[in-house]
C-alpha cells in the first residue's frame, strides 16, 4: 500500500553540522555529538580541520574597536572554502570577523543522515542569536553572543546539498546500515 511511502524521500535526507572553534575550544564536540546520536540520527562523514588564514584574501577587520589588517596571501575569493560557504553574507559587516572567527581554531565537519534532519537539527540548534535561543538547544545550553554560537547547522535542503559537496569528498560519506535504523524509522 501507500504507507509509509510518503516519509521515503526523508529518511536518506542529510544535513551539514559543524562545531566552530569555540565549541572545539571548550570542548564541546562529545556533547554535541550525543545530542544527533542521541535523537536518532545517523553520523556518515566527521573530519577535524582548520582552515588556514593564508587561503583567504587580505581583509580588514575591526576586533574590540582597533584596525587589523590580515595577512594577503592571495587565492582567488571563489576557491575559498569558507567565502563559498558563507557566500550569502559577504555583505554584512560582520563579515569579516566570522572569516576571522572560523579560521581561529579546527573546527569538527559532520553529515549526519536522517529524518526531515535539516529541519530537526535547525530546532535542535537554536535560533543564530543565543540571546533567543531556548534552552534545550545546544546554542541555548552552550552560548550568549551570536558572534560565537558554538556550532553550524545548513538551513534548508539545497542549502546542505551544497554545504555537504563543499566541505567532503564522495568517498568521505559512508553509506553503512545502522542496526536499529527499523526502530528509528519506519523506511
Ligand atoms: N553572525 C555574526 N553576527 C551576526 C549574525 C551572524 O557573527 O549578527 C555569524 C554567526 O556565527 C552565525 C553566522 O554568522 O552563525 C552565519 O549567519 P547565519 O545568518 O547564516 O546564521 P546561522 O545559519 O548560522 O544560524
């Protein structure tokens, strides 16, 4: 019959959650883990990196009120991974010190596969400012000031599509069978 086909598309849906360097910081990453392991999701590419200062271009930055001036070790805007990622916000003013922010430490890049997951994992993670989030939400435990939220999550389906092939290669996603995936999912 029908049931059940109507959940199909969703159950393989993946999403992109990273830790910024302020969870990796305060060690943060076991936690935020056991909360996408914990609801159930499916954990198919983790990788451990920091994106170096000198892949970006020079930029001029404003950090506690005085003028820094970043190293110029010029690579093409468009070949920077995180200008691609944060490509919507190359406009705002707090552009620059997010560049400077998530190149300051590693950072922890997961896929995590599940259930209506880009959504789930929105809710899971709170609103971008902490100030709003709720508690419950792992900005709402974990953090006060938006420009250091602790952890990203893509914010729509074509937006993980795009994040996932930006930050993994194919053979980097595991596609494995988790043994209690028929009492997490009825597909
Ligand atoms: N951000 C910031 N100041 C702001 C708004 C955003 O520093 O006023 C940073 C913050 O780290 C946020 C990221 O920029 O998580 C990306 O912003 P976006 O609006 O895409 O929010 P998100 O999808 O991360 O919730």
């Amino acid at each position: 019959g029908q049931r059940g086909k109507s959940s199909l598309p969703h159950a393989r849906e993946r999403t992109l959650i990273a830790v910024k360097p302020d969870g990796v910081q305060r060690r943060l990453i076991g936690q935020i883990i056991q909360r996408f392991e914990q609801r159930g999701f499916k954990l198919v590419g983790m990788k451990m990196l920091q994106v170096s200062v000198s892949e970006m271009n020079a930029f001029t930055m404003s950090v506690c009120n005085s003028s820094v001036t970043v190293d110029v070790s010029v690579v093409k805007v468009s070949e920077d991974l995180l200008s691609q990622h944060y490509s919507e916000l190359r406009a705002k003013p707090f552009y620059p010190s997010l560049l400077y922010y998530m190149t300051s430490g590693p950072v922890v890049v997961m896929v995590w596969e599940g259930h209506n997951v880009v959504q789930t994992s929105r809710t899971m993670v709170g609103t971008t400012n902490p100030t709003e989030a709720q508690p419950g939400t792992v900005r709402g435990d974990f953090s006060t000031h938006v420009s250091r939220n602790v952890v990203h999550a893509s914010d729509s389906l074509e937006g993980a599509k795009r994040e996932i092939q930006l930050w993994f290669q194919g053979q980097e996603l595991l596609n494995w069978d988790c043994c209690d995936q028929k009492s997490i999912s009825e597909v």
